[in-house]
C-alpha cells in the first residue's frame, strides 16, 4: 500500500515505507540540485529539519517535505 507525503503540497505516493532524500526528491520530480527539508506539518514555520540525499527517511502518510533549489541566495 502506498504511502501519500506532501512535497512543496503535492501530493505524492511513496512506494514504500523508507526512502532517502533523494528518493524522494525524485518521486517529486526534483534532482540533486534540491535542497529536501522534512515539514513538522503544513504550517511549519520553523523551516523544517534537512534531510540529506543518503540520509533514509521512515515515512507516514502525512508527512510534509520542502524541496528549495540548493544554490539559493535569495536576494543576495
């Protein structure tokens, strides 16, 4: 049975229970250049826990993640 996580509030079926990073940024259609930040739910404010390519995630359906661009500068 999948597994539905929220990447960027996508909607995304996880085809198993654990993943790494970039696992999941893949399933999201996002590459290494992809930042992956685990969410503690939708509003997260604090900016989420980051979640490193080889670093294996155990996963809930619920679970939110953040994928930002791993270069940002944001205005620099």
């Amino acid at each position: 049975m999948a597994i539905e996580i929220f990447v960027n509030r996508l909607k995304r079926e996880a085809p198993q229970e654990q993943m790494t990073g970039a696992q999941i940024l893949a399933l999201a259609d996002f590459g290494s250049d992809h930042d992956l930040f685990k969410l503690q739910g939708e509003g997260d404010r604090t900016g989420g826990t980051q979640i490193a390519p080889t670093e294996t995630v155990h996963l809930k359906s619920g679970d939110h993640f953040r994928a930002i661009p791993g270069n940002r500068n944001f205005g620099r």
